[in-house]
C-alpha cells in the first residue's frame, strides 16, 4: 500500500511539472508596408517548416521572398524570422517554433510554442504543419489585408529633398540583393545623378 501511495504521489508531481506553452502577440503593422514579406529561417530549419510557412503567408495574402538562413531582419521593410526543433520520444515531435514578425527591424510581433518540458504529456505530439498554421493565423489576424494601401496627402504633396530622395534609392538599392558588380554599378550610377 505505502509503495502504491508513493508511486501516485511521484506520478502526480512529475505530470504537473510538466507543461506546454503557447504565446502570441499579434503583429501590429503600419498600413504604408507594401504587402511583401521577407522570409528568414533559421540556420538548419527543417525545409518542411520554411515551406509550410511561407505558404501560408502566401495564402494570408503576403508576396514572400526568401532570405539567406539567419539574415538580418532589418534587410527589409517587412521580415519575420523563425525556427523550429524538434525531439523524438517514442515518434518526432515539433517540441518548439519561434516566429517573429519585424518592421524595419523593429519586432512588432511574436508567436512561440514550448513543449520542451512537455514531459510525458501525450498532447505534445501534434502535426507541426496544424500547429505552424495556428501559430501564423493568431499572429497575422488580418493577414496582409489594408496594407500598402494608407498613402497620407501630405508625404504625397511634399517632395523628397535631394538627400532624402538619394537616400530612399540606396536603401532600395540595398534591399535588391544584387551581385557585388551590378551593385556597384548602379551605385556610382546613382552617386553621380
């Protein structure tokens, strides 16, 4: 009987010491974002992951383009990093994803799923693609809808200065991930107008 009693007491404590995790902010977008997204992954991210992602924000109405593995979020206008891993215990499970959401490099939304101290909780084998799709549509509620459409009169009647106008050509320029020759060309091309 008091090994009986003890065994319940150790089961007890290690199912409650274990739990799983789920946080979203949803991303909070200005309206004057172009509805394009730069997708980066993070280094060694199953390729069923990235595609599963970028499919659905595609299908939230984004216009994807993909980045270099750990690329810096600030390359873009509009970027979102994220990883996932994953743990065998009996199968493969997603056991953790992390998606964040940047606007000029500033993190304006995150989702994280946790059941790495998931234990010997049976619910933390879920389909990863049903959890990365969940996870997407808390964080992007309105997907890519309104943005891309607010153009203020006053930053369309005012004219960019020289400086400012060169400016906003370089960091085009910059965002084009162009080859090093072709770069260059077209930066002495603009320097000199």
């Amino acid at each position: 009987m008091r090994v009986a009693s003890l065994f319940l007491l150790f089961a007890s404590l290690s199912i409650t010491g274990c739990s799983i995790k789920q946080t979203v902010t949803p991303a909070s977008l200005s309206a004057e974002l172009a509805p394009e997204i730069c997708a980066i992954p993070a280094i060694g991210l199953r390729a069923g992951f990235n595609s599963t992602y970028q499919q659905l924000l595609r299908e939230k109405g984004f216009k994807t383009r993909q980045m270099a593995a750990g690329s810096s979020p600030d390359r873009c206008p509009l970027s979102t990093t994220y990883t996932g891993t994953w743990r065998w215990d009996l199968l493969l499970y997603m056991n953790h994803a992390d998606i964040r959401v940047y606007e000029h490099g500033r993190q304006v939304g995150q989702a994280e799923y946790d059941a790495r101290w998931g234990g010997g909780r049976p619910d933390k084998f879920i389909s990863a693609e049903n959890k990365i799709a969940e996870l997407t549509d808390q964080l992007f509620p309105d997907g890519a809808s309104g943005l891309g459409v607010a153009t203020p009169q006053a930053v369309l009647s005012t004219p960019l200065s020289a400086h400012a106008y060169r400016q906003q050509q370089l960091q085009r320029l910059l965002n084009e991930n162009l080859p090093y020759e072709e770069y260059q060309r077209r930066y002495r091309q603009l320097m000199e107008e």
